[in-house]
C-alpha cells in the first residue's frame, strides 16, 4: 500500500471497505442471510398509507352508457311494438307515411344540394334526376294501393317532368298483386252485414248444383280492388269487384301524406301545386266508394242509350244494386278483346256467319252443349278456374280475331269520350286500354264496352261551354277569344296551353324557333342543361298563372285527353283526332239547349263554316298517312308529339311520352 506524507489514498480507502465487508457477509450463517432477505421481502409489500395515494377517486359506473343502452332498447321496444300494431290494424299505414317522409326529404335535400350547374354529388342534372326518379317509383310501387293511383296520374302529367322521370313512370300500369281469398271474404262479410259469400250471391263451393259458383282466384287485379268471376243461381254471369282490405285503413293517411309532402314540395320550390290537391284528393276518395261507382255507371249508360249516335257502338255493363255496397260492385260479366290486344281485333273472323263475339247483342256465350260439358265440370270442382274458356270464335287454331277495323274502334273511341267532354259535361278520366273492351256484333261492326266508372268529373255548364268554345277557337285560330277564355282561367301563356290541349304544336300564336347547335363543349352542355331546367320550373308558373282560377276539371280532362291520344298512338294512329274531337266541340255548341235561340243559330252557322275549316286537317292527315305507308312516319299523332317537343324545348320543357310502355 503506498502512502504520500503519511496519508492514505483514498482508492485504496475504498478498496479496504469492500473487502471487509465481503469477509463480514461471509461470515454469516445461511440462516441470518435468510432472515434478512425476508425483512427486505416484507418491506416491499407493506400497504402504502391513506395519506400517500393522495385524494380518493370514485369508482366507475357506466350511467351515461347504461342510459343511452336504456334509450336503445325502449326506442326498439316501442318500435318493434309499433310496428306490429301498425301492420296488424292499420294496414302498415303509419310505415307507408314514415317511408314517404324520409324518401321526399332525401330527394328534397338532394335537390337543394345538387340542382345547380355543377352539382356536388353527380355528373350533371341528369344523374340527379334519375336517381330520384328511381326512388319516388319504389316508393309508389312498394307502398301500392293509392299510390299506383297517384303513380298513374303522374305518368299521364309526364309533359311537366324531366325525361328521367317520363322514362321511369311509363311503367306505372302493370297489373298490381291480388290479395288472398280469406282478405276478400272478410270485406264481403263487412259489407253486408256478416253474411258470407255464398249467402250474399248464392254461389256454392262445395259442388252444390242447385247453386251458383264463384271463383276465388281474381281474374284481374288493380291498384285499389280486384275481379272476381261468379255464375248466380239464375245463370247470370257477373264480375264482381272487391276493394282491396287495406285500401280502407290506408286511404286516409295516404292523403294526408300526399297533402303534407306537397305542400312542402310546393313551398321548398316555390311551386303553385297545392292549391290543386284538395280537388285531387276528393277525386281519389269517390273512386273508393262503389257505390259513388255504381252511380256514374248508370248515369253514362243512360246518356249513351239516349245519343243515337252512339247508342248501338257504345255499351256499359249493367250494374245489380242490391249486389253492391261501399266495397263491393257487383256487375254484368262481359266478354270482350282488351283494347291492347290490336292482334286479337284485327285477325279474320272464324266464329260463323252473322253472329257476334260471345254475348254481344244477344250472341250466345258458349256454343251448343258447352254449358252442360262446363257444369258438369264445374260440379264438385276444386280447381281455382270454373269460367268457361270462350275461345270458340277464334277457330279450331286459335289464330281467329274479331276480323274489325282499328280504324272503326278509333272513332267510336274518340267520339264517345268527346261526347262526354262537350255534349254530356261527364267525364270518364280513365280510359287507358285495361278499362276498354271491343266486342264484335252480329252484323260485323265494332261495338266499345267502357269499364271502371270510378273516377268522373261533372263539369259545369259554363265552363263546358268554355271549354267547347276553347277547342273551336284552337281550330280556326281564333287568338283573340283563346286568349279571353285562357284569361278568365287563369293561364297566363295560351299557346302552351293550347298545345298542350291539342297534344300538338299550337301554330296560330307567335312561335320561337329552338335552335340546335352541335359540338358544345361538356361545360356548356351542363350549363344549358340547368338554364332549360330553370326555364320549365319558370314556365311552369307562368302557364298556370293565378292558380285561384284555374278550373280543377282540367287536371283529369287533361289525362282523359292523353289516354286517348295515347290509344289512337297505339293502333297507329287510323283516326283524325284533332278533327273529330274538334268537330264535336263546334256541333256541342249548336245544340247546346242552355243558350237562347238565336245563340243556337248563330253557333250552328259558324258549325258548317267549320266543317270547311276542318278540310286542312284533313290535308294533313292524309299526308302523314302515305308517309306512314312508305315508313318514313309511324302516324299523324307521333308526327304532332314530334313537332310539339321540338316547340317544348323553347319553354324549356322536355317531352319523351310513352304512355303503355311496360
């Protein structure tokens, strides 16, 4: 060990340390070494005392979690229960509203985000629309009943929509789903005071031969009722009609929705619609009471039966009173070619010399010993299907047809519904090809059976004489009183109007000629999109005016009008619509018994200037008509709807019908 002035470094101080503390450990016994580590073990674990930890935090108990968890399941709770009680007794009315409220806000706030030049969510107006009419056709089509009804309506007021939604309500006239048996059963039953079927019309489903027989399958089926085929006791064949169960739930809320959703509709877009929905609605309430039905089926039969100009070309079935109640319409059962069957109409004729299509003007309905081969298949039958197959007429190859002429049809169609717009002021509004049969009478001319009475408007005698007086005015171009009448109805541009009316391009007023121009540029085509979008929501405004004024008749005169046009388009186009329609609108006023007598005169004077006048329709007619002939055209209504679109497009208005497509 070294040492400077006799003292001790102090590494070597430290040194000394460690070694006798080495010699100190080892020298204890294993038992000490033990006793100590257990000290220091012990230490280690003693509890830390209430003063160390510091302030006491509570424990956690989730409440804010347990109650949203609360919420969760009684809103699912009331929900699922809501539901079930929904679907049970209100016919799942309160989900149909809730599903029209969300899908009409969606589409709402969709257009209020992206109806621009640029829209945020899309390519352009187009992608908007389409979208939005594919939602507002699934919902008309999943909520059924009164919606298919408010579904067709918009489909014949497709002139005022964007293509989108013409394309996609074309097909809102396919048959809708019929309800089970026990559902019809149980309206018949509530109807007539607990009686079942069989008490009511005498029928049997048990084979029994001393009553009549009913099938339970429908043979047709709509938005609202379906069709039933029954045989009475005393071997009357009749159709019954039977509301659907739950059109009688629904019906009300249904309406408030259509109320509530366009009304906001109308103030969100400034828009003047709703002043036309209490009308509308009304109209919708009496086509559920067949009763209300039943009446506007007798009341059109007495006026053909008293106009000798239809009264042999025109038939309405009978209606059985006391087969009928508020849900159920009991009627004549008719056989007959739907109006769409154009094949069935036209093909030669096999069913015999002088005689006519079963049942019509005294033809029998089955030839001899088929009734008997038929009861005796119907006695003790379970088969859904007990109606006779009356196929007869069509020959032993089923190729046969009424062997009649479109033509013929056209014009019995065209006057019928223009006697009830001019001479009668009762209207049938919907005439689509569904509710129109063709029947062949024994001396081989065409005989039109008109169905579905539900749905009429009753016009007043002075707006009749109006709108007579409207109609002539378009055919001679008579500007000045057009403008008077389109004045006191509240229309502001009576040329669009009368376009409208004629379902063609009015050309008596000053026209603007739509200009085409090709190779824009992307942004330029986007922009003169939402400028023609702009353009229609504006025209739309400035047609209707002072909407307080307006006639409401017009709404459904108006569809009644395009059916007709859209069935003449069908059959391609065989008739001069214009002309006849305009023909009987002049004759109505000459023999309108309300205006004096030298009013009668006056009219009647001007009625055979008129027919003159009418010669130029005739010009065209033909010349659209060897167009058609040398395929260059399809008919004198599609060149018009060709003319009025290019028209259209001036107002910013884009027309694509296509009424029975689907």
């Amino acid at each position: 060990m070294a040492s400077t002035g006799g003292r001790i470094c102090t590494q070597c101080l430290k040194t000394l340390a460690r070694q006798h503390q080495s010699r100190v450990a080892s020298s204890r016994t294993p038992l000490q070494r033990r006793a100590f580590s257990q000290t220091q073990l012990r230490a280690a674990f003693v509890p830390p005392t209430p003063e160390s930890l510091g302030k006491a935090v509570p424990a956690k108990d989730f409440k804010k979690t347990k109650k949203w968890l609360r919420r969760f399941a009684y809103v699912a709770v009331f929900g699922t229960v809501a539901y079930v009680l929904d679907k049970r007794y209100y016919a799942s009315s309160l989900t149909r509203c809730t599903r029209t409220f969300a899908i009409g806000l969606t589409a709402a706030l969709d257009y209020k985000i992206n109806f621009r030049e640029e829209p945020f969510f899309a390519n352009d107006i187009t992608e908007v629309h389409a979208r939005n009419a594919a939602r507002l056709f699934e919902l008309l089509r999943t909520n059924g009943g009164l919606y298919l009804k408010l579904g067709q309506a918009i489909a014949m007021q497709t002139a005022i929509l964007p293509p989108e939604f013409q394309k996609m309500f074309a097909r809102m006239f396919d048959d809708a789903p019929q309800n089970e048996w026990a559902d019809a059963r149980q309206v018949i039953m509530e109807d007539f005071g607990g009686r079942t079927p069989e008490e009511v019309f005498g029928v049997s489903f048990d084979g029994d031969p001393d009553a009549g027989v009913m099938e339970r399958k429908a043979r047709a089926s709509a938005s609202v009722a379906q069709v039933h085929w029954a045989r009475l006791k005393d071997g009357r064949e009749v159709a019954i009609k039977i509301q659907k169960k739950e059109i009688a739930q629904q019906v009300g809320w249904d309406l408030w929705a259509f109320k509530v959703v366009t009304k906001i509709y109308s103030w969100w877009f400034d828009l003047p619609f709703y002043a036309l929905v209490p009308y509308i609605t009304e109209r919708l309430l009496l086509e559920c009471d067949f009763e209300n039905e039943a009446t506007n089926s007798k009341k059109m039969a007495e006026f053909v039966h008293g106009e000798p100009r239809l009264r042999n070309r025109v038939y309405i079935p009978k209606v059985y009173d006391d087969l009928t109640s508020k849900r159920v319409m009991t009627a004549e059962w008719v056989e007959g070619v739907r109006l769409w069957d154009k094949d069935s109409i036209t093909r030669p004729w096999r069913g015999g010399w002088r005689t006519g299509s079963p049942g019509c003007h005294g033809a029998p309905l089955d030839p001899p010993g088929a009734a008997r081969v038929q009861q005796q298949r119907n006695s003790g039958s379970t088969t859904e299907e007990l109606k006779p197959d009356r196929a007869y007429w069509k020959g032993q190859d089923g190729k046969g047809g009424l062997g009649l002429s479109v033509k013929e049809v056209m014009t019995t169609m065209v006057d019928l519904f223009s006697a009830q717009l001019f001479l009668w002021g009762w209207v049938h509004c919907d005439p689509h090809p569904g509710n129109i049969f063709i029947r062949r009478r024994p001396d081989g001319h065409s005989e039109l059976v008109l169905i579905d009475h539900g749905l009429y408007v009753q016009m007043s005698p002075t707006f009749r004489h109006q709108y007579c007086l409207f109609w002539k005015s378009l055919m001679t171009f008579d500007n000045k009183t057009l403008g008077e009448i389109a004045k006191k109805w509240g229309i502001n541009h009576p040329d669009v109007f009368a376009s409208a009316t004629l379902m063609r391009p009015y050309e008596g007023g000053d026209q603007t000629v739509a200009t085409r121009i090709k190779g824009i540029s992307e942004h330029e085509r986007k922009k003169r999109q939402y400028e023609m979008q702009q353009a229609m929501r504006k025209g739309i405004k400035e047609i209707l005016g002072d909407e307080t004024k307006w006639p409401r008749e017009l709404i459904f005169i108006g569809r009644n009008m395009r059916i007709v046009q859209g069935n003449n388009q069908y059959l391609g186009s065989p008739v001069n619509r214009i002309k006849i329609t305009g023909e009987w609108a002049s004759r109505a006023l000459a023999e309108d018994r309300s205006l004096t007598f030298t009013e009668r005169w006056k009219y009647f004077g001007s009625h055979v200037v008129f027919k003159l006048v009418l010669f130029a329709s005739d010009l065209y007619f033909w010349y659209s008509k060897f167009k058609q002939a040398l395929g260059r055209g399809k008919g004198i209504e599609d060149d018009m709807e060709q003319h009025m679109r290019r028209m259209a497009k001036d107002y910013g208005i884009e027309i694509n019908h296509g009424v029975f497509e689907g």
